[in-house]
C-alpha cells in the first residue's frame, strides 16, 4: 500500500488534516506546539482506492524535552518511504524561515510533493495562496481541514497523484494487539522490536509517546497491526493538561478496539495503583490480555517466573486468568512467543461450544456448589445455558429470578465455566436473565446429585 506522509512546520495543521482525509480523529489536534511527535497513521480511502496516510511532527520545533533530533529522524523516515508527501503550509501567514527549512529539506526528495496551504476558511485567503508558489512546488492545494472543507478534492488529487498504486482493497489485520501500561514500562521498544525499525521514539523522557500509534507488521505471511498507546501515570481526572487528558482517553480508546492487550509490567518496579485500575478497565472491557512482564534481565534479586506470577496473582487477582510472559524487549527476548501466544489468546476468544457441552458444564458447576439463597431466603434456579456470541465468549444463563443470584456465585459460575471450557485464559461474559413463565414451565432446573463435599463443607464457595 503507498505511504502518503504529511510533512511541515509546527501548527499548520497536519494533525488536523489527517483526522480530515481519514475521517476520524486519529492524531491528537491541540494548540501547543510539538504535541505529535511519532508517525501517526490511519488508512484513507475513495472511490475504493487505498493508501496510508502518516502524520509526523512539526518539522524545527525545539521540543520540551529535548527529544527535536527523534522527532525530525522520523520525519526523515517517513519522507524515506513515502510515495507522495503533502507539503503542509498555513495560509493566513506569510512564508516563514521553517517553511523554507522544510522546502530545503524536501528539495533532494525525487517522490511527487503536492503543496497544501490550509487554513484556508474564507475566500480571501485562497486568492493569497499563490506567494507560496515561491517555494518552488508549484501552485497549492488550499483547504480548512479544521472545517472539512476541500476533503473530496484532496482525496481525489491523492489518488490521482498514487495512480495504479494505491490498490483496491485494503488488507485486513489479522489480529490487533494494544500495548498498555505505565510510563517507561518498554511499550515503545516492544513496537520497534516487532517493525524491526524505529517506528515510534524510544526515550528514557516519561511521556514521550502521546499518541496511539498504529504499526502493521508481519509475521510468517500473517499480518497483525500493533497499537503502542501513551504511558498511564494517572486517572484522567488528575491529568496535568490538555495533552495527557487526550492521551489516557486514546489509550483507552485503544483497549476497546483491540483484539488481544499486552498488559507491560516493569519487572523492576512494583505493581501500583494505575497498573491496578489499568488492569480493571482490561477487565471490564472483556479483553483477552496477556500480562508482559518486561525488562526480566534486570529483575532485581533474580526471582523466578513462578514467584513473580504468585506476586502478580496477589496484588491484581482480578485478571488472575491471564497468562503471563517474561520479555526483554531491548534485545527482542520472547518478543515472537509473546505474539504466538496473542494468537492462542485470539482463537479461544472466538470459539464456540455446543448447548450441550455447555450445560454439561453447569451442571458440573452447582453439583460442585449450589447457588446461595438470598437474604429474603429465596433459592435461585438455573434452568440452561445457551453461548450467543464470541470474542468475548457470551453465555446467557437462564434462571428464574436473577436479581436474587449473588455476585459471588456470579464469579464462582465465571471461573468454573472458564476451567471446563476451552476459554482458560480469555474473559467470559455471562449474562443472567429470568426465564419468561412459571418454574414448572418449559424447561426444569439443572439436575444435580449432592455431592458428598457438599455435606462436609469441603467444597465452599471460594471468596475472592
């Protein structure tokens, strides 16, 4: 697929011409300078046609943090391999010393580059557009990217421009995998080890990642699209600004239209709060996840992988059911087997059992531990079950009050459905529901012989 990189000085707004070709908000669009500093990307499409359109950071920003030299190396990158780039200008102004540092940088550049002046939101400002034929790239495009305005020319001229390259289907991801976590957990090493290039900046700076960065990359023929979100240090309510604000929103964002989550833990640091409510949230969300506990060379006192995963049970038993992977992702250590086992996480997410298979299950359930009466003494019934979806796998249990079943048996029910089925390490969603009609109705409640556990109490109900 042809890469179309959109280049240019802080401001102009190449953020928010991405979000206007791709039709949707892609890249973080906020007034301070230097916000987008990776290679931002999303596909665009017209008339069937494809390409990938990349945004890249303000080309001469002194950066906050000093990481100008990362942010222009990846301008360099995209401009490498691009097949078009979008010269981006602000027409209300007049050319500036960084217009003509980025005309300078982009004279070499034997690809086509289509001038863009935008901010161009009345009439008067595309008849001042023509100065910018000074910096040598013809006449410009104009558009307002902020107000829509131009997208279907622009797209068309894109097109136009890619000719015969831009091909007619845009190939699927196999499988997206979010990566999660902390600040300066290895999010950003990790994405780099997989696309075998420095796709997204790699610094000790916390926060350098704003954005959510979308990589493809393959592996044996397959293709999988990897998303490196912003490093988590707190709630979205205690956000400092603007721009932390948007980035916790985009990690979430992130969490929810993945597929698989890699949960990075920093081996030598320990479990805090944020990883705790990062945890949840995976949880919630019913989201296969895989705990990646990264840096593992530098684990202090040289634990083993099974006293660290009983320390992980203990301090984040709500997704106790994840599996765990040791990685170093400075040198690639278990990189690949940490996606084949993604993979693994994928598939259990998308099966399917039978009615049968999964009553059976049920039945095993209450014969292992009836269902606790409510406090008004009423004794729930589960009648059947029935599977209605996947990826998360979703049953319906069909009781006759489900007001009355205790989230505890809600629980227990989960982890033993879970320990039957081939659904070991992927979340399950029940969904409990009273039957319509009488208890003598349709169907009658699980049969289940008592168990003799049951009478000596060796089976109780687990508390969690």
């Amino acid at each position: 697929m042809p890469i179309v990189a959109i280049v240019g000085r802080p401001n102009v707004g190449k953020s928010s011409l991405l979000n206007m070709l791709a039709g949707k908000r892609v890249s973080i669009v906020d007034p301070t300078a230097g916000v987008t500093r990776d290679r931002v990307s999303a596909i665009c499409e017209i008339d069937d046609r494809y390409f990938e359109l990349i945004d890249t950071g303000g080309y001469g920003i002194e950066d906050a943090d000093d990481l100008t030299e990362h942010v222009e190396q990846q301008i360099r990158f995209a401009i490498s391999g691009a097949s078009l780039i979008l010269f981006v200008v602000d027409v209300r102004e007049e050319i500036t010393p960084l217009d003509q540092e980025v005309a300078k940088l982009l004279r070499g550049v034997t690809v086509p580059i289509q001038l863009v002046a935008n901010k161009a939101d009345v009439e008067q400002h595309k008849m001042s557009a023509s100065i910018f034929t000074a910096l040598g790239f013809g006449e410009p495009i104009c558009i307002s990217a902020l107000h829509g305005r131009g997208r279907r020319e622009m797209l068309e001229l894109v097109v136009g421009r890619l000719g015969e390259t831009a091909p007619l289907e845009a190939p699927d991801p196999v499988m997206k995998i979010t990566l999660v976590g902390r600040r300066n957990v290895g999010k950003s090493t990790f994405i780099n080890a997989l696309a075998g290039q420095e796709r997204v900046i790699v610094s000790e700076v916390p926060g350098t990642t704003r954005d959510s960065v979308d990589v493809r990359f393959e592996i044996d023929g397959r293709t999988f699209m990897a998303i490196d979100t912003a490093g988590v240090s707190k709630s979205k309510r205690r956000a400092n600004n603007s721009i932390e604000f948007y980035g916790y929103n985009r990690a979430l964002a992130s969490i929810r239209r993945s597929d698989v989550v890699l949960f990075l833990i920093d081996a030598t640091a320990p479990i805090t709060d944020v990883d705790k409510k990062l945890a949840r949230y995976v949880v919630d969300e019913f989201k296969p996840c895989i705990v990646v506990v990264n840096k593992w060379d530098l684990a202090k006192g040289n634990a083993s992988a099974e006293d660290y995963g009983d320390y992980l049970s203990k301090t984040m038993p709500q997704i106790s059911y994840a599996p765990v992977a040791f990685t170093t992702a400075l040198t690639g250590r278990n990189i690949q087997g940490t996606i084949e086992l993604a993979q693994s996480l994928f598939n259990q997410a998308r099966m399917r059992v039978s009615t049968g298979q999964l009553n059976r299950a049920i039945e095993d359930t209450v014969a292992a531990q009836q269902p606790m009466s409510s406090k008004h003494g009423a004794q729930p019934r589960i009648y059947y079950a029935t599977q209605v979806s996947v990826c998360p796998p979703s049953v319906v249990l069909f009781v006759n009050n489900a007001a009355i079943v205790r989230e505890q048996y809600r629980r227990f029910v989960e982890k033993r459905i879970r320990e039957a089925l081939p659904f070991q390490e992927v979340p399950v969603r029940l969904l409990w529901r009273a039957r319509s009609g009488p208890d003598t109705g349709k169907r009658n409640p699980v049969a289940v012989k008592r168990s003799p556990s049951q009478d000596n109490g060796a089976d109780a109900l687990p508390l969690e």
